[in-house]
C-alpha cells in the first residue's frame, strides 16, 4: 500500500510495477467494466527529499540492486 484511503466503488485503480523502468497504468470504470489505461510510466523520477523517503531509497537499494538507481 502506497497511502491509506477511502475505497470508492467503481473509482480509478492505479498498477505501478518496478522492475527495469517504472510501469504505470490505470483502471477506469466504464459502467460495466474497468478499461486499461497505458501510461509514460517509464518516464517517472524519484527523488527523496525527506528523511523517510530517503529511508526508502535504503531500502530498496538493498532489496532490488542493482535493478534501482539514481542520478
């Protein structure tokens, strides 16, 4: 889970899949069913600017290298 929040029926769903680039695409409803949405997800950056996003990039530094990188 990315950040708490209110589940609202048939509201947009967002896929993020790390692996080479960052994967990201959406789900929206379209009265009987969800529609994919691509996205320039590969085009996404992180740059940690607090002490826990930092903390973050630790993490995942040890857990997927030497699949994360930063510049």
């Amino acid at each position: 889970m990315l950040q708490d929040g209110q589940v609202r029926p048939h509201g947009p769903i967002a896929l993020l899949h790390a692996e080479e680039g960052l994967g990201e695409a959406f789900l929206t409803w379209a009265g009987t069913k969800y529609v994919a949405h691509s996205s320039e997800g590969g085009h996404a950056e992180f740059s940690p600017k607090t002490a826990l996003e930092v903390e973050l990039l630790g993490h995942m530094k040890v857990s997927f290298s030497p699949i994360i990188s930063y510049d």
